[in-house]
C-alpha cells in the first residue's frame, strides 16, 4: 500500500494486529494467484492497483466522503439496490466476506456447520478486520437463507445501525406484495438516514449510474463469449467482485477501457492462453474477495471459465433497470420489478435459475458446469443435484463442488475437477 493508512484504521477502529495478518495473506495471495498469470490485458493494472489499495485509498476515499456529510451503506446481499442508495445521495459497498477470520471465536457465536460466508461476516466483525464494515453508516442484511437470517439477529447486536430486510421465498402475487412493500420502507430508511429525499431526477440519476456499471461489466461477459479468450476467468472474477466497492463511476469507465483492450486482443488474436482450453461455466454461490480458490485451481488445469452464473457474476448483474419515467413511484417500480426477478436459490421453486444456466452454458459455448456450492449452504447444494440431472439431460456433462474457504481440501479439490476436465 502507497500510503500509511495505519493512523485511518485505528480511528476506524480496526485491530491493526490482525488486519496487518489479513492483508499479508491477503497480498501474498493476490501476488500467487494473480500477478502470477501470463499475458494479462494492460488495463488490468487499474485493477490490481484498486486491490492494493482495497484497504488503502478507496476507504480513505469513503471517509473523506463521510467528512463531507456522505452516508455509506454497506450490504450483504445483491437485493439491497444501490440505485435507490445512490439516488439518496449514499455510497453503497458490498460486505460479503471471502475468507476464514477468527475461527474459533465465531464459533462461540453460530455453529461450526454454517457456511463460510456467514462465518466470514461474523468473523471479520469480531476480528476488527474489515474497514468497510466499520466505515459503514448503516449495515444491510436480508432475511434470504436461514444462516444469513439467523446471522444478522447475532450481527445485529454487534453492530450499531444493522437494518433487516425481509424478502419472500415466493415469487407470486404475495411476495411481490411483500418485496414490494420492503424495497418501499428500505428507501424511507435511506431518506431518514441521509436527510435527503429521494426524488424522481436522483432515481434516473442513479438508475443510469448502476446501468451503465452493469453495461460495462455485460459488455465484458459478451467478450468471454468469444472462441478467442481475451482474459482469464480469474480476471473477469475479480472486475465482478471489485464492482461492489469501487467508485461506480471511475469503474464503469475502467471496465469501458479494458474491453476495447479485450476487442483489440480478440481481432488480433491474442488470447490470454497460448492454446486452446476446456470451457467451464461456474455457477452457484457467489465468491467474494478473496474466494478464489476453485476458480485458481480450475484455472491452474486445461481448462479457463468463462462465465459466472452468480450474484458476483451475470445473477446479479442482469436485467437493467427501465429508465423510462419521469415519475418517482414510477421508477421505483421499475427498481422492485428487476429485483424481483434475481433467481437467487433462496427461491421456491426457482425454474428460472435452471433456464438461466442453460442460456448461458449456450451463451459462453461451455463444454462443462461446475455446480458450486459452500458446505452447508442448503439452497444451492440441493438445486445442484436436479441442476446436475438437467445439464446432463441436454448433454452438458456438470460436477457438485462443496466446499470452504480453507485450504485443506485444495488437493481433493484439485483431482475431481482435473479428472472431469479430461473427461470432458
Ligand atoms: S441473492 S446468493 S447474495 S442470498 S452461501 S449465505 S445462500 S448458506 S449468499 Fe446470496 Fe443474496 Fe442469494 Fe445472492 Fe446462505 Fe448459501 Fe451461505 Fe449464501
């Protein structure tokens, strides 16, 4: 990191001890895992520079804003829209954690057998660790699976402004009441929190600022969907999982740059591997920062991905927001009828993730699926048994992956999905 940021963390509150421990494996990790890679596109300096500065610059960024009177909102979970937060005049961050943090601790707290997502929530809490989480005004989580919802009544006594958004499990009449009426009191939360109202000219504001962040990014899928690979899947990962902290703006207009990049590459080319490779679609449980171990070890074979069907993937990037009003109720109607439609497995029954995986293993011209899924994450572990059934069916042959974020099972990992890679 540029920059001594120690004096901002201790003010933030974060135990510099253990944050100093994260951010060299954090950074020795990074340095493995992606600096190692060959032939990398140019424009993704931007974004190794904004991962090393994750806990640098782009928080000292967020409390420069707080200074200014700017609230943060950080959130746990793709259905919190951060138009309607940035129509307030927020900063939205995502909080969803990727690594093991206080084991032993969090384990007085929940259960050992819960997935390690919420573990990681739970243990970056109790260890200091996450600036973002301490920087934030007010903390989002939804009631989606019943780990998150149980999760968030113990969070919520660990942190001061923790706000529930209930969802349903539904998608008919009665949910969408429910949703509807849910994303109605989140903006009232966010008017109350803020002290800005949000009106019908900050919503087209920020339903273009979030629109054309998720055109960027799609522009980036529809690139991977070439026979010419122009970037790794394990690049592509990290632009997704970097969307939800980086300033929408600045972002939007990098990922922009890279895939003229990537266009330039695919005309001359030039693709990321010397030889052609096995095509895997990764769907399931989303992988945040630094989650990168299935698709490293994927990666590491034969074998590149080129698509993620998941919330830090195409899940929660599809379906724009319609822009088309000029009327508040209007546009946040439109907010509630695309969120409505994110097929997260929390949903039953949920038949428009199986299409959506099918669409896409077309799409992205995918010779194989890896089901992924966390230990004890019940709605992705179960879909992934008749998802594997259907794939099958229309001849794409698919593996169940479990598993956590340690490092014990890397060999196991590493022999089930080489051997499917050749089987493939
Ligand atoms: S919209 S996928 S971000 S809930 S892995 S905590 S489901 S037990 S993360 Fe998610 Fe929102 Fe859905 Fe997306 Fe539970 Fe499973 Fe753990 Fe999970």
């Amino acid at each position: 990191m540029s920059t001594d940021y120690n004096n901002m963390w201790k003010e933030l509150g974060l135990d510099l001890d253990a944050h100093n421990a994260l951010l060299e494996v954090l950074n020795q990790g990074y340095k493995d895992i992606y600096l190692s890679q060959e032939n990398r596109p140019k424009s993704m300096e931007y974004f190794d520079f904004v991962m090393s500065e994750v806990h640098g610059l782009r928080i000292k960024e967020l409390v420069d804003a707080k200074k200014e009177g700017k609230k943060v909102i950080g959130s746990y979970c793709v259905f919190v829209p951060e138009e309607l937060i940035i129509a307030a005049g927020g900063i939205s961050v995502g909080l969803c954690a990727g690594a093991d943090f206080a084991l032993e601790e969090v384990e007085n707290y929940i259960p050992r057998n819960t997935c390690s997502l919420v573990k990681s929530a739970i243990g970056f809490k109790l260890g200091k660790v996450c600036p973002y989480l301490e920087c934030a005004d007010l903390v989002v989580g939804e009631n989606t699976c019943d780990g998150k919802k149980k999760a968030y009544e113990t969070l919520s006594e660990m942190i001061d402004d923790f706000y529930v958004m209930d969802l349903p499990q539904i998608k008919n009449n009665t949910g969408k009441e429910l949703f509807s009426k849910e994303i109605k009191r989140f903006a009232e939360k966010l008017e109350e929190l803020t002290g800005n109202e949000i009106t019908a000219d900050s919503l087209k504001k920020g339903i273009e600022i979030v629109n054309n962040k998720r055109k960027a990014l799609y522009r980036l899928e529809n690139l991977r969907q070439e026979k010419i690979l122009p970037i790794s899947g394990l690049d592509a990962l990290l632009i997704n999982q970097i969307s939800f902290y980086d300033d929408p703006l600045r972002f939007t207009d990098s990922v922009n740059k890279l895939c003229d990049e990537l266009e330039e590459r695919i005309k001359s080319e030039n693709s990321a591997y010397p030889s052609k490779r096995k095509r895997i679609l990764m769907s399931g449980c989303p992988m945040a920062v630094p989650n990168w171990k299935v698709p490293f070890i994927t990666e590491s074979l034969d074998a590149v991905i080129v698509g993620e069907e998941s919330c830090i993937g195409e899940r929660g990037l599809r379906n724009p927001v319609e822009n088309n009003s000029d009327n508040r109720s209007d546009l946040i109607e439109n907010i509630i009828q695309r969120y409505f439609k994110i097929d997260c497995a929390v949903f039953t029954p949920n038949k428009e993730r199986k299409d959506h995986i099918l669409e896409m293993a077309k799409k992205y011209k995918a010779d194989g699926v890896i089901l992924y899924g966390l230990n004890f994450c019940q709605p992705y572990t179960i879909e992934a048994f008749s998802l594997e059934k259907e794939l099958e069916k229309n001849n794409l042959p698919a593996i169940k992956i479990e598993t956590d974020y340690s490092q014990e099972d890397m060999g196991q990992l590493q022999t089930r999905i080489e051997a499917f890679v050749e089987m493939i």
